[in-house]
C-alpha cells in the first residue's frame, strides 16, 4: 500500500505558504479566495453534469448522534428545543396551532465549510488582513457571508479508498499530490479549473459505525502538506473530505498543528469542507463509472461568522 509519509519541516510550510500566497492576486478587497475560479460559463458547464436527476446529500445529520468534538475545542453536538408544540395547540395556548423549535449549536460541529477568517498565518488572515478583524462581534471580513452564492460548479469524487481497494483508509495514511493524480487516472477524470473537489478516505462511516471514538482531531488519513501546490497549479475552487480535518494526522510537521490548513486557508485563500458523508454518493459513482456531477453546497450567510452548516448536494 502506497501512502508513505514524508518529512516536512516549519521551513516546509514557510516556503509554500509565501510560494502559494494569493494575497492580491484578485484585487487588495477580495474575500472570495479559490472561488474566483467559479466562473458563470464554468457553472453554465458543470450543469450539463446532470444526467439522471439523482440527488445525493453529502451531510451528515445535525443532532445528538453527530461527533464528540470537545478533546482540545468547545464545539459540541447541537441542541434542539421545541418552543412551541403539538401540545401547547392541543391545550389551546395559541391563537394558531403551530409548532417551532431552535438550536443551539457551534458553526463547525458537523458537516461544515471553513470561511477564510477560521485560520491565521503570522497574524494574518487571507489576504493579508489583520486577525485582529475578528473579534468577539465576528469576522468584520472574509466572514463566510462572502461564500453565499458561489459554491455551485462541477464536483469531483477523488475515492481514495477504493483505489487502494480498501472500506476506509488506514489512520495516519498521507495522500500525496502524485496520488491525486492517480486517483484522477484510476477513474478516468481530469480536474479542470474551478472544480469542487470531494475526497473519500471512508474514515467517516468508519466512525459512525464505532461511535466516533478519536474521529475529531485524533489519528485520521487525509491530504499530504505537498498537496498544497497541486491544488494551487490545478487551480480547484475548494476542496472537501469524509475525515474531521482533510490533512494528514499525525501531522508532518511536529511543531505546527495543521501545517496544510496554514498554508490553504489564510495564505492560498482555499475553500475547506470537513465532515462530509460520501459512502452514498460514492456507490452511485462506482455503479454508473462516472466520478463527476453537478455540486452545489451553499453556507448560511450568517453575519461574522467563521465557518458554516452545510448540507452539501451532489447531483448526478
């Protein structure tokens, strides 16, 4: 089984974060980062994507069955009140019989998108605006608000497990940028310009079968800090997975938590997905031999905030 680590070091991410660097490149007020490559003719081309009219959600559910997420963080599964009920009708408490509920719950708990104001590089976020941007009001900028009618174009599935003919990939397995290409080949895609790509390593339903044991933060497989600069030369508009944080863990790096997410995030201006569900989907693509579809996955445009909720749709 292919998947070797390699060593990388702080100069390692040093180097590709200032060599990757999209600061500038569309314009000094630029908060899209990677979806600038969503063009209207690129969106007018991913929907001939549709052939069968199949829908697949790409979520997993919002409630008490989702991960434990509070090893290291303060995000918990959400909490769902009703506020009004079929009860309260019944007893005549309303002048309308109805019911209605909230929640109460961290933005990034489960199935979710990573805004370009959720990491730092040196104080900086992307584009080079100062951290200090956000603050206990939320992100003044590169808020996820800026995500709200961008994230539609052409998916790609890269399965990474069933190339290594395997039901999930094994903790600690790093996908190279040369296994990317692999995977492409293996299944007959090419990854153009402003694709949604969507990786399944098959850790997630590991997890939900186990009752997530160390899922979030704990040992997962997942992207190479190498792979970096094959998303910057392809030119993907985001890049999503079944595993709690895409890259590699244990880490390459020892002195950086999350050294790939450095690099992306607040210096590439990528788009991260985490969390997504893909077992479904990814039977459809075996099943028909067809590894692209028409994706759409818009956050909630919720003010200041950092990340999102999302319930994203691949449609075949």
């Amino acid at each position: 089984m292919v998947g070797e680590r390699k060593k990388f070091s702080l100069k390692d991410v040093e180097r590709f974060a200032e060599k990757l660097r999209n600061w500038g490149r569309w314009g000094p007020d630029d908060q899209l980062g990677t979806l600038n490559y969503v063009t209207p003719d690129k969106i007018v081309e991913a929907a001939k994507e549709i052939k069968l009219g199949e829908v697949y959600s790409l979520s997993i559910l919002f409630g008490p069955s989702g991960p434990y997420q509070q090893v290291g963080f303060k995000r918990f599964n959400p909490i769902h009140l009703m506020i009004a009920t079929g009860t309260d009708a019944a007893t005549g408490q309303q002048k309308l019989q109805y019911a209605d509920d909230i929640i109460i719950m961290p933005l990034q708990c489960a199935t979710q998108w990573d805004g370009l104001s959720h990491v730092f590089w040196n104080g900086k976020m992307y584009n080079g605006r100062d951290m200090h941007l956000v603050t206990v009001d939320g992100a003044k900028v590169n808020s996820i608000v800026a995500f709200k009618d961008r994230i539609v174009g052409r998916g790609v599935l890269l399965d990474a497990a069933k190339w290594q003919n395997v039901e999930a990939l094994p903790k600690g397995f790093a996908i190279h940028a040369e296994d990317l290409d692999k995977i492409a080949e293996f299944e007959g895609v090419k990854i153009r310009e402003g694709d949604f790509l969507v990786i399944r390593t098959g850790q997630l339903n590991e997890a939900m079968k186990s009752g997530w044991r160390d899922y979030a933060a704990g040992p997962a497989p997942g992207l190479s800090l190498d792979t970096a600069e094959w998303l910057w030369e392809k030119r993907v508009a985001a890049v999503a997975s079944d595993t709690w944080g895409v890259e590699v863990i244990p880490n390459e790096v020892e002195e950086l938590f999350q050294p790939w997410h450095h690099v992306v995030i607040p210096n590439m201006g990528l788009v991260v997905g985490e969390i997504f569900y893909l077992e479904e989907l990814a039977r459809a693509c075996a099943k028909y031999n067809r590894y692209t579809f028409f994706f759409v996955a818009p956050p909630l445009p919720i003010e200041g905030a950092v990340g999102s909720p999302v319930n994203p749709l691949a449609i075949l």
